[in-house]
C-alpha cells in the first residue's frame, strides 16, 4: 500500500504545471523551467517529460511504478515579469528537494509567495523615468532634454500601465506608450525648432524595450531550444514594429526628420 | 581617457539599470548590486570605446563582465543570475541607432533621387547593422558566462546545502 502515502497523481502534475506556468509568465527562460520541474518531480520520485512552448504547457509524469501516468496541458497567459517570483520559486524548489516538502505543503507556500508588484506605482513610474533621462544624458543630452526625457518616459509608462488595464492588445499597449513618450518629446521640439532634441527623442521611448524575451531568446537557442528561441525572436520583433510605429506617427504629425 | 566624465557615466548607468529592476519587479536586497554592476560594466564599455577597441567588441566585453558578476552576485545575494544581468544590460541597448535605422526606412519610402538615395540606403543598413549586431554581442555576452557557469553552480550549491545541516 505504498501508493497511498504518495500523492495522488493529479495534485502533483497540476502542481508542477502551475509552478511552469508561473515562471514562464514571470519571465523565465525554456531551461529554467524545464530544470525546476524536472527537479521537483525527481523530489518525488517521478519522471517528467515536458514539452513547453510559447503558450501551452504540457507535461507527461511516469511514477516509479511505470503503471501510473499522468498527462495535462496549461495555457500559459501574456508575460508579466516579475523576477522576484522566479527568485522565490528557485529557492522553493531546493528547499522541496532537502525538506521533503509534501504537495499540501508546496500548494499552502505557492499560496504565500508574493504575487504582487513589489514595489509602489508611483516609485516604479518615477524611477523608470529617472532611468530614461540616465540614457538621454548617456547619448549626449543636456539637462532641459534630460528633463522632457523624464516627462515623455513618466507619461508613457502611465499610459501603458492604464491601457493595459484597460485589457488591450498587449502590441496595441506599446503602441500607445510609444506615441505618447515621443509626442510629448516631438511637442517640445515643435515648439523650439533650434533646440537640439533628437537624443531626448531617441531614447524616450527606450523603456519600452523588449530587453527580457530578447535575452531569453538568445539563451533558448544557444540552448538549443530553437522553436522557442525563434518565437520569443518574433515576438521581440513584433514589438519593436509596435514602437517604431509609434515613434512614426509622431515623427509624422510634427513633421521631424 | 576623462576619468571623471567615466565615472558620471557610471552613476546614470547605475540609475538607468535601477530604473528597469525596478520595472521587473526584482527582490529588494539585489537594487544595490544590480546599481553597482550596471555602472562596472557599462563603464568597461565606455573604457574601451575610448581606447578605440571598437562598439561590437566593447560592448560584449562590458556584457560579459556584467554575465561574470552577475554569477558571483547569485551566489552572494542568492537569487539566479539573470536577475541581475538583464537590468544591468539594458543602459547598453542601442538606442540612437536603431532609431535612426528606423528614420532611414522611412526616409527611404519617400526618396525619389537615385544619388542621394544610395547614401541613404547606405546609412540606413550601416547604422540597422550596427544595432543588431549591438543586441547579438549583448545577448551572448551574457549567456555565454551562465552556459560556462551553469553546470558547477548545480553542483557546487547542493554539497554546501547538505553539509549546512
């Protein structure tokens, strides 16, 4: 009757998808994930095979026995990065492995681990924005570009963080967050044609970029995650097509060159 | 080489790189070193652009040593190393030359003079060039140090965990 002390089949795998999607939406690479769940699973004696794309999990878990099996799919929503949670994760999962940890026990912790922004909107507004007029100032900018710089990259922010809110396409949120930081840039250099504004224009909208899948992209296909690595290319590409097409309109309404 | 406008450059990259760790929500106790290694790295590039080691080469040195200290960091602050990395990175991003890459295509729709649109094009695919090849060392500046450093931190950190107890 040793079946009865472990977990019931289901509990674990739609533990372990949870755990997968989370990271994946946190902004983890294709490596991380499959490490940690293969990890985990190990802790309970059990053989993972996992097969991760852009949107979909889907696992496959053979218990020692080779009679149990225990297959699912998870979608896995739009990323929304919060490194804090794939740090938490990381932890829990050695800890699972030297504690012995029960399933009731990880599901209780997954409930506690902070989901949550960590930090205050308006700091994170302010200091994104501070990190805008840092690149203006890096490419050459003076104070007065400086200053629009931190204007266009606070108003941006803003704007993405309302309209996704408001549950638009996420491209579509870029979109806006772009043509808003370089509008309010174009505005100022509309209304002093001498001054010199092209780095605040440059780099107001600098925020936007896709830094995270770009890097993760690259690592998946050095991991040999190809289909993986290419999606999370396109889909970098995507949204520096939504940026430029941001900038574009606004370079087109005030006519700059 | 102006040691102090270097090191005004290492306080706005350590700003920018805030800025960003920030925006992906990284844990508290890792903001001072992301600074501190957003400003080193983003400092040797600076360094050796103004030894005229060439952009593509300079900033995968100052990506790499960004990868390498990450790793440390990990250890050290434990949370993995690609918390730090990305925020860190981000101030290198080619920001002015990509935007004119952008500029040049839609010049280029509207250029109608054979001459002055081969220097154009010329422009255009140079600086489009320049911003890629920027993100490409970028990228494998930094994972190639977690590839290297990957499969002795699995085995270095499982021992230390079991003696502890």
């Amino acid at each position: 009757m040793e079946i009865v002390t472990k977990p019931t089949k289901y509990e674990l795998g739609e533990m372990l998808l949870e755990i997968g999607s989370l990271l994946m939406v946190a902004g983890a690479n294709t490596e991380r994930v499959k490490v940690t769940i293969s990890r985990i699973a190990g802790a309970f004696e059990c053989d993972s095979q996992l097969m991760i794309t852009n949107h979909a999990l889907m696992i496959t878990l053979t218990y020692n026995s080779k009679v149990k099996t225990f297959t699912s799919v998870k979608w896995v929503p739009n990323m929304h990065l919060n490194f804090n949670l794939i740090a938490d994760i990381s932890a829990m999962s050695w800890k699972i492995v030297e504690e012995k940890w029960s399933v009731e026990r990880i599901n209780t912790e997954m409930k506690l681990l902070n989901k949550k922004a960590l930090y205050p909107r308006f700091l994170v507004l302010f200091l994104v924005a501070l990190a805008g007029s840092s690149f203006c100032r890096l490419m050459g900018g003076e104070t007065v570009e400086m200053i629009v710089c931190f204007v266009g990259t606070f108003l941006g922010l803003y704007v993405r963080q309302e309209s996704m809110k408001m549950h638009f396409n996420f491209y579509l949120c870029v979109f806006f967050a772009a043509f808003t930081s370089s509008f309010i840039v174009g505005l100022y250099s509309f209304l002093n044609p001498e001054a010199e504004s092209i780095h605040a224009l440059s780099t107001s909208v600098l925020f936007l970029i896709p830094g995270v899948p770009m890097i993760n992209s690259f690592s998946d296909l050095i991991d040999g995650n190809i289909l993986n690595g290419t999606t999370r290319g396109v889909n970098v590409l995507v949204i520096a097509f939504a940026i430029a097409l941001g900038l574009m309109t606004s370079l087109l309404i005030f006519n700059l060159h | 080489m102006d040691y102090l406008a270097l090191l005004e450059k290492g306080i706005w990259l350590g700003c920018a790189g805030v800025g960003f760790a920030v925006l992906f929500n990284v844990p508290r106790r890792t903001l001072g070193v992301i600074y501190l290694i957003a400003a080193l790295g983003g400092m040797l590039k600076f360094y050796f652009l103004s030894l005229e080691v060439g952009l593509i080469l300079s900033t995968l040195s100052g990506a790499s040593l960004i990868g390498f200290a990450s790793i440390l960091a990990a250890h050290y602050r434990k949370s993995p190393p690609m918390t730090f990395a990305l925020p860190a990175l981000i101030p290198m991003i080619p920001g002015l030359y990509a935007y004119k890459a952008m500029v040049g295509i839609m010049k280029l729709t509207a250029e109608k003079d054979p001459v002055a649109y081969g220097k154009l094009f010329f422009e255009t695919v140079n600086n489009g060039l320049s911003a890629l090849f920027i993100i490409l060392s970028l990228a494998a500046g930094v994972a190639i140090p977690m590839l290297i450093a990957r499969k002795e931190t699995v085995k270095r950190i499982k021992p230390e965990l079991v003696l502890e107890k």
